[in-house]
C-alpha cells in the first residue's frame, strides 16, 4: 500500500536555511547541505527544496547550491523558486533535483506549467500555491506572499490539474510557523476537488497535527519545515508516533521512538527515573551496503 | 569518473531528460565507476547501461531517436547480450508501444506496452507518487537482504503491462502493478532505487552483484 509522506521543507532565503514565521519574519538556522544531510539521515521521504527569495530579488536558481543539496539526499529532491523557463528546470533536474516546483511564474507565463508536463511528465512537476485566510475565505498570493491574486483558488486549482501538474503543494501563509496545526478545511477541500496527489504545508507543531491531517484529509503527504529544525530525530519521532496512530508510513531508520512516553500533543517527554536507571547503551553496527 | 579500462565500467545513457545526477550519486556511493555519454561508439565500447529515466515517453523516444543510437543499443543488448537496467522511464522505453500523450513506439525489447495507470473504483490519484511495498519472490537474488516490508519510490503515471513471466517484483496501487520486470540480460524498475534511501542502495548493489555473476 501506498504510504503517507513525510515531506521536510528546506526554506532558502540569501543562501541560507531559514524558519519562517507568516511570510514575514526569518530566522536563520544554518547551511541547506547540512540540513539536508541530516533530514536524510532521520527518514524523511522527500524534501522539498525551496528558495524563497529568488522569484522576488528576479534572480534565478541556485543551481550550485541545489546540486550541493542534491548531493547529500537519498530520498527524492523536489526543488522551487525562481523557476521562470524550460531552460531553469532542465539545469535543475541536471543539478540533482527529481521534482520542479513552480508557483509564482504560472501567474504571468500561461503556457509554461503545459510545456513543462509534456518535456518532463506531469510526474515531475509540482505546482505550488500560497494561501491565506482572510474573513473566512481564502485567497492566493505569489511571489513570497508579495502580490495578491485575483483568481479564484478552486478555479485556479482546477486549472492547475488540467495544465498537467502532477501534484498540488498547498502552503498555507495563515498557519505558517503558527505551530497550531494543519488548516484542515482548505485541504481536505483541495485534495477531494483534484485527482493528483496534495501536498499540505503549514502549521505543524506537534506530531498530533499530522494525525489529525492525516485523518481528516486526503492528502498524499504533510510538508514539515520548523518543527523538523529543532527537535533532534524529529522525522522518526513523529513517523513513531502515526504508526501508534495507525497511519502508515515508511520507517527504515534502525530505532524508533515507538515506547517512548509522551504528552497529550505526541510531543516525546523525559522517561521516569527508574526507566533511565534501566537505561542500557548497545552499540550498532554501522550497516555496510 | 573516467577509468580507462572502459569496458568494466557502466554507461548511462544521457538522452537529454531526466536526473543523472541522482544515479551518479548512487553509483559513486557504491564505489563504482562510470561514464555517461550518449554517442554509438561510447555503446559499442561498454559492457553493461543504464538506461535513467524521468520526463514523458514521446520526448524521451525523440531524443534518442535524434541521437541515432537506439539500433546501436538494441543490437549491443539483443545480440551482444550486454546487461541493461532501465529505471523508471527507463524501464518504460523497453516496451513496444506507450499510450502516453498518443501513440509512441519503444524500444521493443520487452514484449509489452505502457498504459496509464487506472484510478479505479477507489478514485486512487494519478500519479502514483511515493513509496510503495514491493511484492518479490525471495529466491530471486536482487532481492537479497532486502527485508520483506521495504518501501520504494515511485512517481510515475503510467505502468507497464507484460506478460506475467517478465514480472520479477509488483506493488498494490488500487490494481496490481509490474514494478520490475526481467528478460535475459535486460533488467527494469519503475521505482528509483537511486532515491529509494538504504533499500535503494541494496537493491543496486544486489543488481552489479547478479550481473557480475551472470554475465561477466
């Protein structure tokens, strides 16, 4: 059966990975390569690679630094911003990336999301759009949350299957950083309107918001940025804590967080002391392929 | 990575689409050497290719059809019975015919043809993007330490359809799909095991290890 995806958000801003909180506020958290090597080592199933400042500083991709990145992942690699031509994706995919993500440029190059399907299959392009709440309904924005978009977001959803995006990626701006979960609604209403896999992005503060986006939509995978740069292991402890809560997904690393105790949100807590007393070490073998 | 003792080493075949990179990478990993290339006299002078593969069929055919090798690589693969390892589009290309975008003609190697895949009274999304199980015989040495319950990467739209003696592995999406098939020395996966984390790994490892054995 197919599994559900932890996908780990990689947010470039001047070369740097940072956290970003509602669009607007940036704090650094250190080298994409580094970031990268260890979401790959923690087994995530995608990561998506996006540089958030390059549509809006009208700059192009990063090709040396996406091929860095490329470099250090396992797991496919799935990259956006600043992609405006054919001729940016062909680098990129030269550069590592398995995935196109583009968002901003569809606005102006109507044509583009239709050549892109039919040069690399509508299996390798992703379309993304930025969503906000505002008054109960929802309205798109481009370039980082920059400009305001007067389509409506089911037609402009509808349209985006139709041109030949393979998946959707919706990133919500109302919950970015919020920690205070997944926006429920607009996802479910996106993932069951189109026949292509969804991608959520947005809100996750503890491992229970992926349960309960997981069981309260359809999307194929939950995009995570913060809550993976913070928390040692974190891809494993949440991956632990949806297969208590019988949701499926890939687990390979060589541990697991299943016994572990933990809080009501699934966040792990501090063993008991006699648990720690009974604590033993064991040395693992590194497994030679 | 140029080794001049050629003939050992893998070719993969640049046709223009698709992420070498990612093979590369795996390859490089492992520790063995490679040349990419895509001109007839590169085909003749290797031993065993890669065939990668991301993008859509037709383009994928123009390309090498564009290139003029695609008579060299049959006839090194059919006649020469030089091992091949198509992944993903790359495996697709084995096939007669795709209905992808059309009608388009394949390599022809594998009896067999390409069709979307079938969403199914599930109304399962197309594409099939993710990691899946694989359904193997345990006997069949690629599958080596591979444990039983090991996910794999897709993202594809389309599946190949062959006869059920070509099918050496298969996964549940709605149907049953063929994920990996085999004839003589022509191997395929419509999964990437180059960006399938430890199983991927393995299960090339496991591939240069068989092909060593079998057709050295």
């Amino acid at each position: 059966m197919l599994k559900k995806r932890i996908i780990a958000c990689i947010l470039v801003k001047n070369g740097l990975a940072v956290q970003s909180i509602g669009f607007e506020k940036y704090l650094p958290i250190g080298s994409p390569i580094i970031v990268a090597e260890y979401l790959n080592k923690w087994g995530v199933d995608e990561i998506v690679y996006l540089d958030i400042d390059a549509t809006i500083n009208g700059r192009e991709p990063n090709y040396r630094q996406v091929e860095s990145v490329a470099k250090a992942c396992f797991v496919p690699l799935s990259v956006g911003g600043g992609i405006k031509s054919i001729n940016h994706m062909r680098d990129l995919t030269r550069c590592g990336a398995d995935k196109i993500i583009v968002n901003s440029s569809l606005f102006e190059q109507k044509n583009l999301l239709m050549d892109a399907a039919s040069a690399f299959g509508s299996q390798c392009i992703v379309a993304a759009v930025d969503v906000i709440k505002s008054d109960n309904s929802y309205l798109i924005k481009s370039n980082s949350g920059t400009i305001d978009r007067e389509e409506s977001l089911i037609n402009w959803v509808l349209n985006l299957e139709k041109l030949g995006a393979g998946e959707i990626f919706v990133n919500c701006i109302h919950k970015d950083g919020k920690k205070t979960g997944f926006d429920i609604e607009i996802l479910k209403e996106i993932s069951d309107l189109v026949n292509v896999p969804v991608i959520g992005c947005g809100g996750m503060g503890s491992p229970q918001h992926v349960v309960d986006v997981f069981s309260g939509t359809d999307i194929s995978g939950a995009a995570i940025g913060n809550y993976f740069n913070f928390i040692e292991h974190a891809p494993v402890i949440l991956k632990s804590y949806l297969k208590t809560n019988n949701i499926d997904t890939r687990i390979d690393t060589e541990y697991d967080y299943n016994d572990h105790p933990r809080n009501m949100d699934g966040a792990i807590v501090k063993k008991d002391a006699s648990a720690l007393y009974e604590l033993t070490f064991t040395y693992h073998e590194p497994e030679i392929i | 990575m140029s080794n001049t003792n050629k003939d050992k080493t893998v070719l993969i075949i640049d046709y223009g689409v698709g992420n070498l990179l990612s093979i590369t990478k795996a390859l490089d990993y492992l520790g063995y050497s490679y040349g990419v290339s895509n001109t007839v006299d590169d085909i003749v002078r290797y031993q065993s290719y890669i065939l990668p593969g991301v993008g859509a069929f037709g383009e994928a055919m123009r390309n090498i059809n564009l290139l003029g090798v695609s008579e060299a690589l049959c006839q090194e693969v059919k006649i020469q019975k030089k091992p091949i390892l198509g992944i993903c589009l790359g495996m697709q290309l084995f096939a007669k015919s795709s209905t992808e975008d059309g009608h388009h003609q394949g390599l022809g190697l594998i009896e067999g043809s390409v069709e979307k895949i079938n969403p199914g009274p599930e109304n399962l999304k197309v594409p099939h993007v993710g990691w899946n199980e694989i359904i193997y015989d345990k006997k069949n040495p690629l599958f080596k330490n591979i444990d039983k319950n090991s996910c794999f990467y897709y993202d594809h739209s389309y599946h190949f359809i062959c006869d059920s003696g070509y099918k050496i592995a298969s996964c549940i999406y709605g149907d049953e799909l063929t994920v990996a098939i085999n004839r003589d020395n022509i191997y395929g996966f419509q999964f990437h095991p180059e960006k399938s984390h430890i199983s991927g790994l393995k299960l090339l490892r496991n591939y240069f290890n068989h092909i060593g054995k079998l057709h050295a």
